[in-house]
C-alpha cells in the first residue's frame, strides 16, 4: 500500500510537472518580453528554493488561503519544482531542433502550431527523453519528503517502524532497498521507451 502511494504521488507529480514544464518552456522561447520574465522568474524561484521550503509553504503557508491534503499539498510541490527542471529540459531540446525543419514546414503551408506540434515537438520529446528520465528518477526519490506532511508513503511508513521496533539500521534497510528496486524498474523503462522512440539508436546497438 506504501509502495503503490509512492508510485501514484511520483507518477501524478511528474505527469503535472511535465505539462507545466512545456507551458514554461514555451513562454521561454516565446518573442514575448514579458512571457520570457515569467519564465525566468519560475524556473529561478523553483530551482533556487529547496524542495523542502516549497511544501511547507504549500501545506501551511497558504493554508488560509486554500485547503490541501497533505497528498495533494506534496503532490503539487513536487511537481511545481520538477516543472522548473523540466522547462529548461524541454526549452533546450526544442531550440535543438534544426530550424531549417521549422522553415521547410512553414513553406508547405503548415501553420506555426501545426509546425511545432507535428514536426518540432515530436522530435524536442524524443532527444530529451534521457534527461527527462534523470529527473523522473530524481523525483521519484524526492517524494520521500512528502512523509514531512503525514503521508503515509513508503519513507513515511519506515520512519514509524524504526520507531516502534528500535532496528532503525534493518528497517531504513529495507526501505532504501525498495526505493532501489524502484529506480532501476524506472531506468529500464525509460531506457526501453529511448531504444523503441529512436531508432538510429536501435540499430546501432542491434
């Protein structure tokens, strides 16, 4: 149970981080002065603050504000950190893209949004797929601090255990194990979705 609510909080985050990354990532490359200030202003708050700072501020700083779980509260702090990392992972490999791609799509009539959804973003996800896995694998062991908040994920369970049955070195044990046991399930994963999406890749290691 612990285990499948570390797995939905890391997949909900990254999935909500991947979205507000590619917002952030546009208003980065847009000719926009003010989207550009935007974009710089929360990739530097975001990758300049600790993680830890964020969720608190979210669990108790707005509290009066707006009511959040605690699942939630970690869930949203986790992904509006990662989404910093994200942009910059995303606004690289999109400027990455050969231009000349852009203009050819251009002169055939597609539109500058036809352009960047069927041509440049296809190919933007498939070049950033090795670092968006890093900071996937990076988030997932970063929604251990959740357990900051009283949810009662894997991290959290241990804490209470080592607690309770005074072995703390067997029980973060076991608890550092299964996070092990799922990063290197999360590597395999990417590494297999980078193989099947690049197929130059594929064949040269056939």
């Amino acid at each position: 149970m612990a285990t499948r609510l570390t797995l939905l909080i890391t997949v909900v985050s990254l999935a909500l981080a991947t979205i507000i990354g590619l917002l952030f990532a546009f208003l980065k490359i847009s000719r926009n002065r003010v989207a550009n200030l935007i974009a710089d202003g929360y990739i530097g708050l975001t990758r300049g603050m600790p993680l830890i700072v964020q969720l608190m501020f979210l669990y108790f700083g707005i509290s009066k504000l707006l009511v959040l779980s605690p699942f939630w509260a970690g869930t949203l702090a986790l992904a509006f950190h990662s989404g910093g990392y994200v942009a910059e992972i995303l606004r690289g490999a999109i400027q990455n893209i050969d231009s000349g791609q852009t203009e050819a799509a251009r002169s055939l009539g597609m539109t500058r949004r036809k352009t960047m959804m069927l041509i440049v973003l296809p190919q933007a996800f498939r070049r950033a797929l090795p670092p968006l896995g890093n900071q996937f694998i990076i988030g997932l062991k970063d929604s251990t601090l959740v357990a900051y908040l009283g949810v009662p994920e894997l991290f959290s369970k241990a804490m209470t255990a080592a607690a309770a049955n005074y072995r703390p070195f067997e029980t973060y044990l076991m608890a550092g194990t299964y996070y092990l046991v799922l990063v290197i399930a999360f590597t395999w994963m990417v590494n297999k979705l980078e193989k099947r999406l690049t197929p130059d890749r594929q064949e040269a290691t056939v």
